[in-house]
DNA sequence: TGCCAGGCCCTCTTTAGGGCCTT
C-alpha cells in the first residue's frame, strides 16, 4: 500500500502519526529486524492517510511469528528491503509526534532501523498503553484487542496486522483524548501533557488531572 | 544445547520478585 498519497500535511498540535510493527522479535538488540509497519496520520481525531508495507528482513521469520502475524517467509522474500521501506516511512511521518500501543517497543525497532539509514527521528512518542493502564483501570486488561472490545472501538476483526494494529491504536487514541477531556472538563489535551500523563505515577494520575484541569480552566469551557 | 528484552507497576517491597505488554 505504502502512502495513499505522498504526505505534505503541516506538522502541527493537531496532527499525531500512530504506527505499528511486525517484527521477527522482541528486541532489535538481539539481532531482530521489522517485517511490517503500518500506520496512519491522524489529524484532529480523524484519519486522514495511511501507510503500509511489508518488508524483507534480511532473516528467516520463526514459525511462532508465522503464526503470530500470519506473515511468512514467502510473503517478505519478495518484499523490499528494510532501508528501503523506513526511508519512505520517514517521509510519511516527518517531523510529526508519533503513537503506539507500547510504545517502548515500536520506538526502540523505529530508532534501531533509522540509526542503520542515518535517518533522525523528530517527533516525540506518547504511549496509548500507559495512559489506558490510568484512564481505563477498570478494563480486564490493557492489550490492544482487549481495550477494543472494551471501549466497542471499530475494528475489522484483523489483529496482529501491521495497519490494522495501527488504526485500531489511532481509535483508541482518539477515545482517550475524548475521555479524558470530557471527564475532567478540559477542551482540548497537548499531546505533551499526553507524554506527561504517561509518565506520571499511576496511583497519582487521577488528582494530576484533576489539578491540570484547574490550572487551565481558561480552556475549560467547550462552545 | 539452551537461552536471550526492557520498562512499568504492584506487593507478601525498597538490599526483590514477578506479572503485564509489545513481536
């Protein structure tokens, strides 16, 4: 698929990048490589473009991974090679923030593949996992599908797919933002507050809200 | 041959251990 169109949106606060990877494991500091990324550029809550590509690991993929993903080996032999795909990638995501489900991991494949191009990652990464672990303790646990269901987001019923993992992310970014500004009356959250959110003892979340709310109440007001 | 990550977060904790989450 790779981008519907080549994207020129402005980086602004309005816009946040949320991508996914398939990769052949758990650590790229162990010698594992992407074999998937998706994602889509979110603008004010809607999704307005898409990226996707397989890609050749330069590795064999391990049946658990096969399983996993639904990825083969034959499906990537003739898949363009990784260097290839991220240099179009840095293109789709520019300087824009960036989002993942787990974002620890997504980031550390992001930056181990743009360190082998010379590539500089601009934006910054917010985590839908450690703020859905602080907005929605209650869910039975917080892996994406999971939180899906939970919050009856729109899914096509695929997992583990690179651009599906991405939109079903973007959705539940979007709940998120939607949640936290309706619960604590805040008309629109930065994506900074978001990371600091994130980072933010979990035990204290709930009264930091609280607090920001107040502190910005100029804001507070929808029309 | 067998094993391999790492940050977050809770608790039977802090001089630690184990589950969660990502593939």
């Amino acid at each position: 698929m790779k981008g519907e169109k080549k994207n020129t949106r402005p980086v602004s606060a309005d816009t946040v990048v949320v991508l996914d990877f398939e990769t052949t494991g758990l650590s790229p500091d162990l010698g594992e490589r992407p074999i998937e990324v998706g994602a889509v550029l979110l603008e004010a809550g809607r999704i307005i473009d898409r990226f996707q590509s397989l890609m050749n690991p330069g590795k064999r993929i391990n049946s658990f991974i096969e399983g996993y993903t639904g990825i083969s080996n034959a499906m990537v032999r003739k898949a363009p090679p990784c260097a290839e795909v991220m240099a179009e990638f840095a293109q789709f995501i520019q300087a824009h923030n960036l989002v993942a489900h787990n974002a620890s991991f997504d980031q550390k494949f992001l930056d181990a593949e743009f360190g082998r191009i010379n590539c500089q990652r601009q934006g910054d990464f917010a985590c839908s996992m450690l703020i859905s672990r602080r907005i929605y303790p209650d869910a039975p646990n917080h892996q994406l599908g999971t939180l899906v269901g939970y919050k009856r987001l729109k899914s096509d019923g695929i997992f583990h797919r690179a651009l599906a993992d991405a939109e079903m992310a973007a959705h539940l970014w979007v709940a998120l933002l939607g949640d936290i500004e309706n619960r604590y009356r805040i008309s629109r959250i930065p994506f900074p507050v978001m990371r600091k959110l994130a980072r933010t003892p979990k035990a204290s979340a709930d009264p930091w809200l609280w607090q920001y709310s107040r502190s910005h109440a100029d804001v507070k007001a929808k029309p």
